[in-house]
C-alpha cells in the first residue's frame, strides 16, 4: 500500500533504456523502480525520504 504522502507515476520509455535499467538494477540487486527512484533523488540532492 502507497503512504498518503507519496504518489505513483507512469512513465513510457524506449525498450533501450528499459534494458538498461534492468541491468543496472540486477547488478546492484534493487527493483527497477528502486534504481529509478535512486536516480531521482541523486538528481535532485534528496539524502532521505523528505
């Protein structure tokens, strides 16, 4: 179940980048949307859940 403090996206992407996310997120052991959110919050300086 999804915190009433956070939300859920759809996103489309190519299959390429698909792939490569994939492979990222096996390699460091994580879900795909893990990796993604990762990315995100590296982009945007976030060190929590804040």
């Amino acid at each position: 179940m999804i915190k009433k403090e956070n939300t859920r996206i759809n996103v489309t992407i190519s299959k390429k980048i698909h792939e490569m996310l994939v492979k990222e997120a096996e390699y460091e052991d994580r879900s795909v949307s893990n990796l993604v959110l990762q990315i995100i919050k590296k982009h945007y300086n976030i060190k929590n859940d804040d």
